[in-house]
C-alpha cells in the first residue's frame, strides 16, 4: 500500500476559550477511505488549499494534560516534517527505500555554528573523512547575538581551545575591533580577555578555514533523523529532502534551531534565529530513540545606526593599548586599529515604559515560560529583580568595520516592536536613533546533557555526540569548547581510540564538563570564574603548559606550534632559575626601588626571585634597573612573575582540595542564612536555602551549587566554630573587680 506525501492541515482549534494553533497531519493511503481530511470530511481526502505545503504556526498545549507548558508537545511544522521523513523512508508498494544514500563519511557534523566548526575541524584535522552539514552556508559561524568572544571565565576556555589546537582564539585575533583586559585590578586569576569582533569579517575567515581543509566537505540542507543501528550505534544522518549521508560517528550542533521559535511581544514566528527558519524533525526523531527534550529561551536586543546616536553624550570606552591576544600562536598577532565602545545608562522614563507594558513581553504575558540565561537577563527583568536600582549601565558596541549597526548591550527585550524604538529613545544619547533590527527572544528545544558521558558521547546512542546550545549552554565560547571535544572524541571514535576525557582540575573544559554531564541543568549554563575550584591553578598564562602537550599527543598541535612551545617553557624555566639565584645587596639601586615601591624593607642581601614575589613588585622593575632578561617577552616575563608570586597560594589551595574529601560528612547548622554569606553565588545561595541541606555531601550535589560555593561555605562554617569558641572561652569578671583594682594603689 504506498504512500503518498499529500497532506491536510487543521491550523486553528478552540479549546476551553483558548485559541491553539496546531498542525495536525494524517498520511493519504491509496485505496483506505476511513483516512479523510479531518476539514473537508470524508469526500475529500485531500484539502487543496493546503495540499503538500507546510505552514509556520506555534505550538500550543492543552491546559492540565501532558502537553501543558513544562512538558509541551510541539505540534508544529516540525511533527509535519518528522512524519514526511518517516513517509518517505516506508517503502513504497513494498519496493526499497526513498532515501538516497550518498557518500560516506567517517563523521558527520550537523550545525555550523561555533561548536560545529571546531567539531569539523578538529576531526577532519585528526584524518577523518569529515561532512559539515548546516542549514545557511552563508551563516556559518555567524555571531547573532553580541559580536564578542572572551570574558570572565570565557577567555580561559578560549586560550584553553587554542591551546588544544582549536580555532577560535585565532579568529578572534584576527578580526578583532576592540580588546580589553577585565578585572585587572584583581589576581591574575580572574584576568579575563575580552574582544569586540568583526561580525562580518569573522564569518567569513571561518569559513575560509572550513573550505581549505583537505578532509573536510561543507554542505547545506537540513538534518531531520539519525540513523541508528542494531547495535545502538549511529550509522547515518537524514536529511529533509531525502538523502541518507552514512558515517560511523555524528556531532549534533544544532544551536537555537531545534523547533526554534522567536518572539517580539505577542508575535511569533518559526525561526532559529532572526532571517533563518528552524531545524524541523530531528526533535522528534531524537524523541523515538529515547532521549529527553526540554525548552530553554535566549534573547538578543535591537541594533540602532550609529550615524543616528549622539555620541557627545556618550562615555567613550577605548580598547587597551597594550593588545593581548587570546592564541599562543604568534602569527595571528597582529595589531590594528581599535574601535571605541561607548557607555550610557537606563532613565527613570525607561523603567516607567517598561512597568507599564510587562504584561506585553512573552514571559511576564505568560506565552512563553521556558527558563532564560540567569547572567543575561532582558532589561525588564532587571528593573523587576533589581527594583530598587535607579539605573543600569548600557554598552553600544559596533558590529563590524564595515557596517553602522550598533549593538546595545544589556537592553535585549521582549516588548513588542511598536515599543521598542520608543524605549530606546529614553536612552541619553539615543533620542534621535534609528533602529535597524529588533530585538526578540527565542525559544527552542534542547537535551539535558546529563544524557551525555563528559566526552560529549550519549549514552543511548554509540558515536552520536552532543555539543554547544543542544547541551543547555549559552555563548560562543562554552560551544566552541564542547565542539573541539566532540569533534575529537568522535574522531578517536571512529579510529577505535580511547576518548579524551578532562577532569576538573585540568581546565575550565573540565569543568563545563562535569557541571553539564553531572548536574540536572534547567536553565542555560554559563561558564563563570566561581563554577571552577581550580580557579588559581586555570588561568589564562598557563593554559598551553598544562593542555598543549595534551593536543599534541590528540594530533591537533602541529611541530612549528609545538617547537614554539617547549622553547617558551624553557625560557620560562631557564628565567626562574636565573632569578632564584641572582641576589643583590641589600643597598642596591634594585633593592632600593623595590624597598620604596613595596613599602617592605630589604635589610639582607636577598635573590631576585624573593624580590619579585613582594606586593607591588613587578618584572618591569627588574627591566627597569638592567636585572631583566631582554630575551624574553612580554608574556613570558608575565607568566613568571605570576608563578613566583602566587606559588605559595597555588600549594596552599592543592592541600585545601585534598581535605575537601574527608569535609563531605561536616554538619551544617539548621538555622544558617545563606542570603548573607557574601562568598556564596547568588545562585548558590537561593538553592542552599530552598533545599537546606544536611551536611556538606548533600549540599555538594545540589544543582547551581559548585565546588567552589562548598569551599566558600567551609570556610564559613569554620569561622563561625572558631568565633563560637572564642566567646566561650571568655572568662567573665567578677562583680565589683573593677572598682577594686581601680583603688589599689601602684
């Protein structure tokens, strides 16, 4: 009996007074008339008005039943699209399969996103035969939200990719507009590198890259099921329009495309991102195999013209002069002219706009209830969480050298489009501006990486991978991390080899890691400084000396990038040993100047080592006095006066994590207030008060609670035992003993 593609649609039904707007499907089979157009009734099997043709309409549930808003079965165009690719591969009249096989592949790569090319890259790089299968060619690793890479903690994960022999500290580098150095004023642990980029320019070199590759093909179209062996081991990717890529491994990367849904105010559309429709089917056939699915939400603000903005009323915020860069690579250094950003805040008039209308945005509407970025949050949800706050700071950042468009950082919104230009104007500065593109939200579907082992493998399905926004995670920098994993692992996959698998201590990779794959992660993850308990080992300076030997036993580190390496280490190693045994007299012109600038007197002949590692000493004081080493860089000098001066704090922190075993069982007391442990996460500090765990086991397998809140509340714990003792021990003074002693004579 065969099958035909016709289809009929019912787009709009009532139930209990409410409009759903729904898809509902039903496969024409020849010769059977009990299957009629549920429409037009049983003489018309076929509705013409909507033969053969997909409609973009939402998803809808039906209150109190499983398809309520925690558990929505998205009856979209997507359910039309998975049933068309199960129609199609049935056979026909009892003959072989529709599906048109195609060439293998030894991976395949679905996404071409930020995860996806760092999971093409390094496959193909490792010798796999490698296919990157996306949606937009032209949309490869395109950058729709903030055009920046870097951050707090997220510029550890890009050095830590770079140094594994990824790529997108390298593009980062090379088409940079502005870079900056935050948290300088802090430990060298929380440096964080951040870059404005060029949207446009870094699009394209990516794809440059992708195209040069001898084993990699890039192709466009839609992939719409996995193909899973007898053996629950994936063997081929569908595509939409009926070809069957086989391989022996596949990364799914599928961003914010998943049945992606944007919103503006109470209006919607199919999309992954804006311009770009959505990933329809493969939702639905990940759900056949077994896996869970949920729904998460992420938000992007307008764009104005900057030749519309009054930029005399703005803080101009100019990049660094000193440029760092993110790669160890020195032949993507080099430095070019920079672009300012610049600064401007929220009104009374834009508070008032927005209090006035939350009832119009998708989440305080109640239309949408699917969890949003916690470290990200739309402007109303500032001005509701942060009620008593006057103002909040506004960035407008360009976009690239070649186009107007000005980002407006911290102002993504969810208000209708009618209102958004008006709320831009209560901005200083914008009073005159033009928007280019409104902001909007979007929902889409993603699986709770807990299905994954921490090399990104699934645990139902052999050589099928997960990786970036599909995992829960937010940002360009925590997708490209898990893609240079994915893309490895399922290259040693392939080759029969043992996965790489990094534990905490080892990375910031690690830890995104283990917090995705451990922890029941229900809003999207960013990777921040206070996630990692290993924070003072991680940083920035010395992210190639613990994972580019790493990369060079995976295959990912070439022989120049290695030979630049171990020369690095041993100028570094060669530079301590110099400066441990240098000294210099006690009235030296060094010791003199180091005495003045540390306040701390040199009373002995002392080593230069023991010099450096005194408060507010810094190498360019050696430099300064004829002690430094010319030969060195500025970088290297850098990472050795890091590890001086912070040699002891490292020691001290490596025995503070053994302990940290034997503290699981320590009891917490029943009336503590976390709300006013400042050293907590404020994440932290609400889980901990809504669970209120026992003892420090339980509170250390709490999600949202990291290794880095229990080492907080130890110490807090602690200090509260030792004041409690202290307070006891206080022996009271006797009554009158003042008085007496006050009359005795001396």
């Amino acid at each position: 009996m065969a099958v035909t593609t016709n289809r009929c649609y019912l787009q709009q039904m009532r139930y209990s007074g409410s409009m759903l707007r729904r898809i509902i499907s039903l496969p024409v089979i020849s010769g059977a008339s009990k299957h009629q157009c549920i429409t037009c009734g049983p003489k018309r099997p076929v509705c013409s008005s909507n033969n053969n043709r997909f409609t973009s309409v939402n998803s809808a549930w039906l209150p109190g039943s499983a398809h309520s808003p925690a558990r929505r079965l998205h009856l979209t165009a997507a359910a039309a699209a998975s049933e068309h690719a199960q129609a199609a591969a049935a056979p026909l009249g009892g003959a072989s399969s529709t599906w048109y096989d195609e060439e293998d592949y030894d991976v395949i790569v679905v996404g071409g996103g930020h995860a996806g090319c760092e999971a093409a890259l390094a496959s193909a790089r490792l010798g796999c035969k490698t296919l990157l299968l996306t949606l937009n060619l032209d949309r490869i690793a395109w950058q729709p939200c903030n055009p920046a890479v870097g951050g707090p903690a997220k510029s550890q994960l890009v050095h830590e990719v770079d140094a594994l022999g990824g790529e997108i500290g390298k593009m980062a580098d090379r088409c940079y507009l502005q870079k900056r150095v935050l948290n300088r004023s802090k430990g060298p642990a929380v440096w964080a590198l951040r870059a404005q980029t060029d949207k446009l320019e870094y699009a394209r070199e990516m794809r440059k890259v992708l195209e040069q590759e001898p084993n990699l093909q890039i192709r466009e179209g839609m992939a719409v099921d996995v193909d899973v062996g007898p053996n629950d081991e994936v063997v081929g990717v569908k595509t939409y329009f009926g070809i069957n890529f086989r391989c022996k491994a596949a990364v799914l990367t599928t961003g914010t495309f998943m049945n992606g849904t944007i919103w503006v105010g109470r209006q919607s559309m199919s999309a992954g991102r804006a311009g770009e429709g959505a990933s329809v089917g493969l939702t639905e056939a990940l759900q056949r195999i077994g896996f869970e699915l949920d729904r998460l939400k992420t938000g992007t603000p307008a764009r104005v013209d900057k030749r519309t903005v009054d930029f005399s009323r703005l803080e101009a915020q100019p990049g660094d002069e000193e440029v760092r860069w993110f790669s160890y690579d020195p032949e993507v250094h080099r430095p070019r002219d920079q672009l300012a950003c610049y600064l401007t805040h929220t009104t009374d008039s834009t508070h008032h706009l927005i209090r006035e209308n939350l009832k119009e945005t998708p989440i305080y509407g109640g239309w949408v209830d699917s969890k949003g970025p916690r470290y990200c949050p739309s402007i109303e949800d500032k001005i509701v969480r942060f009620a008593d706050k006057q103002s909040h700071q506004i960035f407008l950042e360009p976009e690239s050298r070649s186009t107007p468009e000005l980002y407006v950082q911290g102002f993504s919104t969810g208000l209708p489009e009618r209102l958004q230009l008006a709320l831009l104007h209560t901005l200083p500065g914008l009073e005159q501006c033009k928007m280019l593109r409104p902001a909007y939200a979007v929902e889409y579907d993603y699986l709770p990486a807990h299905q994954c082992h921490n090399t990104l493998e699934t645990k139902k399905v052999q050589g099928l991978f997960f990786s970036g926004q599909i995992n829960g995670t937010t940002g360009y920098e925590e997708a490209a991390a898990q893609g240079l994993i994915a893309g490895i692992n399922a290259a040693r996959r392939v080759q029969g080899k043992e996965m790489l698998s990094l534990t905490r201590d080892s990375s910031y990779l690690g830890t995104l890691l283990d917090d995705l794959v451990t922890k029941d992660l229900r809003e999207p993850y960013r990777m921040l400084t206070s996630r990692s308990e290993y924070r003072l080992l991680l940083r920035s300076d010395n992210a190639d000396q613990r994972l580019t030997p790493m990369g060079r036993d995976i295959g990912l580190v070439d022989e120049r990038r290695w030979r630049l390496f171990t020369e690095k280490q041993e100028r570094i190693a060669a530079e301590r040993q110099r400066l441990a045994a240098q000294r210099v007299a006690e009235g030296s012109e060094v010791a003199s100047a180091a005495s003045e600038a540390s306040g701390q007197r040199v009373v002995r002949s002392t080593t230069l080592e023991e010099l450096l590692r005194r408060p507010h000493i810094h190498y360019s004081l050696l430099d300064a006095h004829g002690h430094g080493n010319t030969e060195l860089t500025f970088w290297e000098k850098e990472c050795v006066e890091i590890d001086i001066k912070y040699a002891g704090f490292i020691t001290r922190q490596e025995k503070q994590l053994e302990q940290m075993a034997a503290k699981a069982s320590k009891k917490i007391p029943d009336d503590i207030d976390y709300l006013t442990i400042p050293t907590l996460s404020m994440e932290a500090r609400e889980k901990l008060s809504k669970v209120r765990p026992k003892d420090i086991g339980q509170a250390s397998r709490i999600g949202g609670v990291n290794p880095a809140d229990i080492s907080a509340l130890l110490v807090f714990l602690e200090v509260q035992r030792r004041r409690a003792e202290a307070s006891s021990s206080v022996v009271p003074v006797p009554a009158g003993m003042s008085k007496v002693a006050s009359t005795t004579p001396s």
